[in-house]
C-alpha cells in the first residue's frame, strides 16, 4: 500500500525537551564535524539529545511500515505563528511554554536533517511580492492589492516600505487593476506571490505569520489524501481527529499512555470517553464549537457542556446527516438553521468559535506536493555526519 505518514511535529520535540532538561533520559554526544574560526573543520563533541530523539521516532514511524512492505511517504509539519493569533489575542494564549532561541535553532536543524533524509518538509510563511517593471532604486510609491491589506496590517507594514511611502488610499484595487497600475513605471504593487508574474518581484515581503501545523494537514488531507491507500495522522491534537474517514486515521499520542489508534470504527467511542458524552462519528467539529476547546482558548457557547451536548445530538438525530459533520460549511448551515434551540446571543458565540476552528486555504503553489521520498542513501547523508547511524535503516 501507499502510505502516507505526516507528523504534527510540535509536540515531540517538547516531549523530548522536557524528558531530557529533567534528566529522564540519557544525554547523547556525538563527534560533529565543526567550522573553526580560522576557515579549518574539527570534529567537536556534541550534546545531540535534542535532535536524535525526536528523529528518532520520525523514522520509527517510517520503520514500522517499511517492515510490512508498504510504500512509505512521510510529510514532517511545522508551526509557524499563527494568523488567528493576529486576529484574537486570546487565541493559544494559554500555551506558556515558551522556546528560547536554542531551541528554534535546534528545531532548524532538525528541519534540515529530515530534509536531506529525503522527507517533505512543511513550514509555511505568508511571503509577499513587490512587484514592479523597474528597480526599487526607480520606485516613487507603491500601493496594495486588496486581497493582502488586512495581513499587511496585521504587520504593520502600511506606511512605507524601505522608504518608499505606501499608498493606503488605492488599496481597493483587483488583480487586474494590480497589474495595470505596477506596468506603468514608478508605482509599484505589493500582492500575493503569483507564478506567472515572478520575473517582475523585485522584492520579497516575509511575515512572521503563517500557518499551524494543523493548517497545513488538514490541506494535505484535502488535496492529496486520495493520492494514497492511507494516510496516518501522528499528532495530540484532538482538533485533527475531524479528518478521519475510510482513507483518514489517527495515531493520537497522550503523555503517560503513548499512541492510541482512532479510526472510523472506534471514533465515536474513542470520542465519547475522551470528552464524557455522545459523540456520533464525525460530531467532534459540532461539539468543539459548542463546548469549546481550554487548549486553544475557543470558548463555544457559554454554559453548553457534556450534558447539553448530549441533548443536542438526541435533538438533531434524524434531523442532520451526521457523515456530513466535518464539513464546515454544514455544520455552519446546521447551527443557523436551528438557532432557535441556541438563541441568538448562542448563535454569535458559535459562529465566533467556527472562525478559530476553521482551518485556512492553502494555494497549492503555496503548500506544495508531497513528492519526496526516504532512502537508504540520503538518510546516510543527513544522519552518518550527526553520529546517528542507527537512524539510516
């Protein structure tokens, strides 16, 4: 079979940080060929804990299959910050356990040791182009195409850039007009990173602000799961278990009890004891923006609990297609179409609690095909020089 494999990587390396800062686990050094000051490379001793075991259980994941003879695919997905938190203050403001720059370096690194292994690798930031038939040198001002002012303001970035004043009074303008105004000399545009137009990008706009991890599977997923006999979910993240279908599983990890497999089979049941009521298969998106959700900050309707929930689903028996219920849109549907049983003040919190759940469209320019693959080969490359030759096979 075509398996496809995508980690949530977050939480492996906060499992491993925290096992090895309170010393649960034997500390790994290794001789690393290191850049001297003076240009010469020396073999330098190295703590490489941090790095080798969450590597560690990637390529565990991509063992364990691999012995059975399938066809292993593994996409590796990463963080960066959130657009939502740009929009709500609130949202993940309760994760207090904060990185320090050692830690993002380490995390680039394993970045780059799992791409050179031969795995995708998914870290996306929203980047824009300035674009323009003249060098910036010749620019006199610029002006923003509609679709990217709001996260232009998000940044801040609406009065200048790189001196040159930004025109916020045109930026009510459509790709057309974008385009138009940008050919004609000294203006130029700022808009989303188009194919066709990347030999007028005189310039790159990065923001800090990108996508989640879960963003990023969730587009996987929908694009490209059908590309596979299966696709393997490993995360902590209840949210991502709204994505298991016949095509679709989950390897829920939970500190002290390990991964737990939730598939359409045991889902109800997997659900109903993890949040103490009736949860029908595919009624995990309904119940998360109702009862909220204490990980993410999403507050759902105020006093709607277990036991409302459950009275809910019997009220909605019948009425709803539940198959249908890791559909957006239909959940969205289903809620304004019974508001009365949630009364208007119900209804607002609701829809508020739909905007943070609802994952984000990613352009597949942006996201990209899963195409690489491991091998014996490349993994010697990445992991011989590291002192990880146990991660190779």
């Amino acid at each position: 079979m075509k398996i496809h494999l995508i980690v949530d990587f977050m939480y492996l390396y906060y499992k491993y940080k925290f096992t090895i800062d309170s010393n649960r686990i034997r500390r790994l050094t290794a001789d690393i060929p290191c850049v001297q000051p003076d240009g010469t490379t020396q073999l330098v001793k190295t703590d490489v804990s941090y790095l080798y075991y969450p590597l560690k259980e990637i390529e565990g994941f991509r063992k364990t299959f691999e012995k059975e003879g399938h066809d292993v695919t593994m996409s590796i997905c990463f963080d960066a910050i959130s657009m939502r938190k740009a929009d709500n203050v609130e949202y993940k403001s309760n994760r207090t356990k904060k990185l320090g720059e050692t830690d993002f370096s380490r995390i680039s690194k394993i970045m780059e040791l799992l791409d050179k292994a031969g795995h995708n690798i998914y870290k996306l930031t929203k980047k824009y182009g300035l674009y323009s038939n003249v060098p910036i040198s010749n620019i006199q001002a610029i002006v923003i195409q509609s679709s990217v002012y709001e996260d232009l303001n998000k940044i801040g970035l609406l009065n200048k850039y790189e001196g040159i004043p930004i025109n916020t009074v045109e930026h009510i303008i459509n790709p057309i007009d974008m385009w138009a105004i940008g050919n004609s000399g000294q203006i130029a545009v700022i808009g989303e990173v188009q194919p066709d137009l990347t030999n007028f990008i005189v310039g790159i706009i990065d923001t800090p602000y990108g996508y989640e991890a879960d963003d990023i599977i969730a587009n996987l997923i929908h694009n490209y799961g059908n590309d596979f006999d299966f696709n393997i979910i490993y995360t902590p993240d209840t949210d991502l278990l709204v994505h298991i279908n016949n095509k679709v599983g989950i390897n829920r990890y939970k500190t002290g009890k390990g991964y737990t497999a939730v598939g359409v089979n045991n889902f109800s049941a997997y659900c109903s004891e993890e949040f103490k009521c009736n949860i029908p298969y595919n009624g995990l998106l309904l119940y998360k923006i109702l009862c909220g959700d204490k990980s993410d900050v999403i507050k759902g309707k105020k006093g709607f609990g277990p036991k409302s929930f459950d009275k809910l689903v019997e009220y909605l028996n019948g009425k709803v297609d539940w198959t249908k219920m890791s559909n957006i849109d239909y959940v969205e549907n289903v809620v304004r179409q019974y508001s009365d049983y949630f009364g208007s003040d119900g209804i607002e919190q609701i829809l508020e609690s739909l905007k943070l759940v609802k994952h984000y469209i990613i352009p597949p320019t942006e996201l990209g095909y899963p195409y690489k693959k491991s091998t014996v080969a490349l993994r010697s490359e990445a992991y011989l020089p590291m002192g990880m030759k146990s991660l190779i096979e």
